[in-house]
C-alpha cells in the first residue's frame, strides 16, 4: 500500500504542475496582448493622425499660399505639380525652388488660417 500512496502523490504533483503551466500560459498571452495594446496606442495610432494631417495639409496647398519647410525656411507657393511643389523665397523674384510637398510643415493661408503639424 505504501507504494500505491506514493503513486497518487506523485500523481497529485504532476497534476498541480499542468495546472501552474496553463495558468503561466495565459498570464503571458495576456501580457502579450496588453503590450500589443500599448504600442497601437502610443506609436500606431499618432503616426496615422500625423500622417493624415499630413496629407489634409497638402490637398489644401494652393498657389498663393505662405508656406514653411522643413528647413526652415518661409516661402510663398507659385506652382503646384503632383507631388512637386515650386516655392518662391525672400523678395527676389527670381529664387524659386522646386520641393517635394513633404518638405513643407506649415502653410498659412491668405486670409490668416494656418494649418501645421
């Protein structure tokens, strides 16, 4: 008999231990789904805000329009295509400078709206 109880021990054991390894199991995909979670909500999802502001911005870029680059430099827009932007700098009208639409970070419209990132 002294060996059948040591038989049903070790079988309580092993059946102690399943059950701490299916408990370990769903504590690490909860943490898994929590830290996936978190990066959607803080790197995901302003990234596609910026991103859409971003493309707001360059649908309501006109000819006429106050801009501000990248560099930093202030420049008013004379030509638009597709994705090249043609900006007029300083008060010489002979300085104008073709630039990608991404280049711009700033526009402000004549009549005083400004729409920035």
């Amino acid at each position: 008999m002294s060996m059948m109880n040591m038989y049903l021990a070790a079988a309580d054991a092993a059946g102690a231990g399943a059950a701490g390894a299916g408990t370990t199991v769903g504590m690490i995909i909860f943490y898994v789904v929590i830290i996936g979670a978190m990066m959607y909500f803080m790197a995901i999802r302003p990234q596609k805000k910026q991103q859409k502001t971003m493309d707001e911005m360059s649908q309501a870029l006109e000819a006429g329009d106050s801009v501000c680059t990248t560099s930093g430099f202030y420049g008013v827009v004379v030509d638009i295509k597709d994705d090249v932007v043609v900006i007029e700098f300083g008060s010489n009208k002979n300085c104008r400078i073709p630039m990608k639409k991404a280049a711009i970070q700033a526009v402000e419209k004549p009549d005083g709206t400004t729409i920035s990132l």
